[in-house]
C-alpha cells in the first residue's frame, strides 16, 4: 500500500462515504472509487462493505487502518518538519476557531496579518469541532479548551466572562427570572450537547431543570441571533453580549468564565508564516484585554 492510496482509504474509514471522502481529499469522487477497486485489487481483500448507510470496514479494512496510520504519522511528520524550517512568509496557513471568535477577534488578527504580509493566505475554518493538528486539519486553532497531547503548545490568550441574556420584550412578557427555581416559566437557548454537555443541567452555573428549552443550536452566532430575536434565555460571552441594544442582561452579578488558547503543533512552530499568524493574534487578543 502506498501513502497516495492510504490517504484515500483513510479518508473513506473516517468519512463514511465517497463523497465526503472526495470533498474532504478535494478530488473527484470517481477517482476516489476507482483508487479503492485499485487498493483491493492489489490486497485480494475487501475493505469495505457497500451499505445504503455507507461504507462499512470490514475485518480486514480494520486492521488495514492501523497499517494505514502509521503510513499517515509519518508523512504528516516529513511534511511538519518541512514546513517547520520554511523561512517564506508566503503560502497557505489554516486557522481553526468557532464562529464566535472568529467575528470577535480571529478577523481582526487575519486582517492585521494581511496588511503586514499580503502573500501569506489564510483559510479560516469555524466550528465548534476541534480541528485535529496532528492530521493536519489545520495549523493553528484558537480554542476554549487547553490542549493535552504533548504533540502541541498552546499559549493563553485571554479569559473572557459569560452571562445570561435575553431579549428585552421577551423579558417584558416572561419577567425576569428567579435564582433558584431553575429557570421555571422560562425558554432558553442551549448548545446541542455534542457541544456543550454542560447545557443539560446549568447555564452561567445556574441549575434549568424546569425550563423549557426553545431551541438547541451547534453555533454561537446563530444562538446570540436567537436571543436577539426573544426566544429565550441563552448564556453569551460577555463582551459580545453588553451594550447589544437587543439584549438585557439578566441577574448582572451572576458570572461564569471560559479561557481562550492558541494552539499549534511543535513541528510548525519554526513555519515563518505559521509564526506571523500567530503573531497577529496574539497581538489582537492583547489589544482587546
């Protein structure tokens, strides 16, 4: 097996399907096909079973997948290393954050980078995923949680407050709520719990055991829209939040906090233009404290 036809069958195991494959390979989805008849073909063995659902590996295709790591980790690591002694301040460097700190913060960094050194290209990914480094998803991630792997560094960037909010007319019809009867009478606006677990039982550290919940979200925007609009009762970063002319704040004393990372990989930390994109943000964020 070689690491073209690896990457590809990889990207199948991970995917489900050949065109979330090929999107995410950034090829065309024939040649996702025709690569994987190839792989077979020259292992005398099936990888995968055709379901309605998807593929699914079979016993062979699992242990295939080990084989098929190692093949990954070490060309991600060539490629790192690579990267990791490139003196240009040119070319492609992504950045992985949510959509929240991306409008917030992240922009104003990739704008402030721009301007500096016009030849490096950013590709800016939100999501509310963490962005695997290691497999190189991206180079540089700004995130809310600080990372583990020994593989990465992270540097603090800020630490920022959360309250509740609602719409003042919802808040006219509703009232304001009362601490301690968990949120009863009330709507509120949680985070899927994919995103957030903690939203099942808490939001700013007070218990919503009897509130209604209108509306379940995986985006920050879309859940400072929803507040904006009176659905509810939602948990936002403060320094989105305060001021909106659309929002009140509610219980002000009432307080939660969060930590901002950024994080890349050992590997890239040497990249000139991985350096500069780090600069630019770390120069943004201390403006904002």
């Amino acid at each position: 097996m070689d690491w073209d036809n690896a990457r590809i069958f990889l990207a199948i195991y991970r995917k489900g399907t050949l065109r979330s494959a090929a999107a995410f390979l950034d090829i065309d989805q024939a040649t996702v096909g025709r690569r994987l008849n190839a792989l077979e073909a020259s292992l005398g063995a099936r990888l995968f079973l055709r379901t309605p659902s998807g593929y699914l590996a079979t016993p062979a295709g699992e242990l295939a997948v080990t084989a098929a790591e190692l093949m990954e980790h070490a060309a991600l690591q060539f490629q790192r290393e690579m990267q990791g002694i490139d003196n240009r301040l040119s070319g492609t460097v992504r950045v992985a954050t949510s959509d929240t700190i991306a409008s917030h913060s992240v922009l104003g960094a990739m704008q402030r980078l721009h301007v500096m050194h016009p030849e490096i290209r950013v590709v800016l990914s939100t999501s509310t995923e963490i962005s695997n480094l290691t497999r190189r998803e991206a180079e540089l991630a700004v995130r809310t949680l600080k990372p583990t792997s020994p593989d990465l560094i992270s540097r603090h960037l800020a630490r920022r407050s959360m309250g509740l909010y609602a719409n003042p007319a919802y808040l006219s019809q509703r009232g304001m709520p009362v601490p301690g009867n968990g949120m009863q009478g009330h709507d509120i606006i949680v985070y899927q719990g994919s995103v957030a677990p903690r939203h099942k039982e808490k939001l700013c550290l007070e218990p919503i055991a009897n509130a209604r919940v209108a509306i379940e979200v995986n985006s920050g925007m879309v859940m400072l829209d929803a507040a904006r609009r009176g659905m509810g009762v939602a948990e936002l970063p403060c320094h989105m939040a305060d001021g909106d002319p659309q929002l009140t704040r509610v219980w002000p004393e009432r307080v939660d906090h969060y930590e901002v990372w950024l994080v890349m990989h050992t590997d890239l930390s040497r990249s000139a233009r991985v350096r500069a994109t780090a600069d630019a943000i770390i120069a943004t964020f201390a403006e904002e404290e």
